[in-house]
C-alpha cells in the first residue's frame, strides 16, 4: 500500500486591490471559468449563505478532471475555507483557507494556505510536492493580477444569450450542437473541426473559424462539457481571438409550447488593451468620438459578433431537427 504524507503550504502576494475586491472574486467562484485559467466549468449545488457545495470542473496537463469543493464563506473576516474532494484520489482530500488582509483602502495580502496528503514513494513525493508549490503560487498571482484591474471590469466583462424557438424534438437540436465534428459539412463559418473525446460527455474541439470580425479564418480551441439527460452542453475556449481574453458559454434546450427553445448564453472578459482609446496624435478627434475610450463600441461589436455566430448555429440547428423529422415521416 502507497505511503502517504501530509504537504503543508503557504503562499500569500501583496494585491494592489482593494480587500473587498479580492475577497469577492474568491468567494463568486461560479465566475471562476471566466476570470480564471484553470477552472472549465463551476456549478453550485448547494448555498446556505455561508456554506456552499460545489462540483468544479477544470483542465491540468491537457486533462480535464472533476472534483466537489464545500467552502465556508466569511465575508466578516475576508476567508474562505474549503474542502477539495478529488474522485480520482478518494479519501485524500486537499484543505485549505484564503485570507484576504486589509493594508490600507487599494492594497491587501492575499494569503493561501494548503494541506494536501501526497501518495508514494519519497521521490515521487518530492517531485508532486514541487508542483504543488508552482500551482498556488500561479494561482495567487493570477488573483493579484485580475484584481488589480478592478476599476476596468465593469467595462471588460460583458454577459448575453440568444434564443430560437424550434419546433421539432429537443433530441435533434442537442445532437447538432453535440456532434461538433460535423460541423464544418453544416455550419457555413467553420472550415475544419476536430474533436477528441477520451471521457464520455467531455470534449476537446479545435476548429477554424471564420466567423471572426475581419472574416479571417481563426484557429481556436475549447474544452466543452456535455450533458444529454439536461440537454446542456457548457464550453470554454481556451484560445481566443483579439480583443477577446477570455471566452465561456453554454448552449442548453428547454421545453416550451410545441418545440423546445434553443439558448445559447456567453460570457466574455475583454482585453485590458482592447478598450483603450486611440493615442491623440494618431486620431485627436479621438477623445470626441469615443468619450468612454471605445470600450462600448469594442463590447457591441463583439457582442454582434459572437450573437451573430450562435444565432446562425442555432437556427442550423433547428433546421436540422425539422428536416429529420420530415423525413422520418
């Protein structure tokens, strides 16, 4: 039987945030796939107000694994204590706490302590414990760096859903949106597509787009979750085009009237970059014409853009569904 050892640590970065800020991006995890890298998917199964159950989903080494989180929320005290229940290590729980220090009204210390029990022989130990050093501190300086552009995220997160009405079974509709790979024979802007699935219901699609603002083709990739019994399949890119930083959604089917109706609901964060205004000396009128620095035009268009894009699969979709239906008959 494998040796197991405990593996205590301790990161902690100075945040040029406000406690507050910091303490509300760690305790909102449900936003966690969008704001950062690591997390796929988050869905909350269980809230008190103070205790809270959640099952995450995130990417490591190409992998994507699944684990339930219980946190205890202490807004009083600016923690987070929490409980990570890993399925492919049953019995050997991760714990750990966020703390979040005022230091003065815009700065704080961001600290994250950790305990996790390491299998094996004193090699492969030491070898885990190294990455687990790496891990947290990535993970922190992440944090620190999100936070830390607390005044533009109003400007740079943006949220919206498309809708259509199909009349034709839920079972059609959802098997378009799930068989990708079928995409480029039926879906105008995709040129190429190819999907690994190594787990059931777990996806990893690289297709190129060129539903792109400049029409040119685009090469992305994106972890997508599909789940057929709640006709819903949630996705994150994982390599986005310019001015996007960071792209998640999810297209799900809901019974009404004689069909279904067909939602596809994204999450966009934008780049920093992206909204800035124009420098005076290239275009003075500039300030003028763009008094926000052109952060509500970048959000339109990427907004037109990617609606534009869902709306089109969505309404193939229904196509699909129908024309199946007909020719069943």
């Amino acid at each position: 039987m494998p040796s197991q050892r405990v593996h205590t640590s301790e990161q902690t970065a100075s945040v040029a945030a406000p406690a507050d800020v910091v303490y509300g991006l760690l305790a909102d995890a449900v936003r966690w796939p969008l704001l950062l890298p690591g997390p796929v998917h988050v869905e909350r199964i269980d809230f008190d107000g103070v205790r809270e159950r959640l099952r995450l989903w995130d990417l490591q080494d190409g992998r994507v694994r699944s684990f339930h989180l219980h946190r205890t929320l202490d807004p009083h005290t600016r923690t987070v204590r929490f409980e990570q229940e890993d399925t492919a290590r049953p019995g050997a729980p991760t714990t750990g706490t966020w703390t979040v220090q005022a230091h003065g009204p815009a700065h704080c210390r961001l600290t994250l302590d950790l305990d996790r029990t390491l299998d094996g022989p004193p090699a492969a130990t030491a070898h885990s414990r190294d990455h687990w050093q790496a891990e947290p501190a990535a993970l922190l300086a992440h944090v620190a760096q999100l936070a830390e552009r607390w005044e533009q995220l109003d400007e740079l997160l943006l949220s919206f859903q498309d809708t259509l009405q199909v009349t034709g079974p839920a079972e059609l509709v959802y098997d378009f949106l799930y068989r990708v790979e079928h995409w480029p024979d039926r879906v105008p802007h995709i040129d190429a597509a190819h999907v690994t699935e190594d787990t059931p219901g777990i996806q990893l699609a690289s297709l190129d787009t060129c539903a792109t603002p400049d029409g040119r083709t685009q090469a992305t990739r994106s972890v997508r979750l599909c789940f057929p019994s709640a006709a819903r399949i949630v996705y994150k890119e994982l390599a986005t085009p310019h001015p996007i930083a960071a792209h998640s959604g999810e297209w799900s089917l809901e019974p009404h009237r004689d069909g279904v109706l067909a939602v596809c609901a994204q999450q966009v964060m934008l780049r920093p970059d992206a909204t800035a205004p124009p420098a005076p000396d290239t275009d003075p009128d500039a300030a003028h014409r763009h008094p926000d620095g052109g952060a509500a035009d970048v959000r339109a268009q990427v907004r037109t853009w990617l609606g534009r894009a869902a709306t089109d699969t969505l309404r193939l979709a229904a196509w699909h569904a129908q024309n199946t239906v007909r020719r069943l008959r």
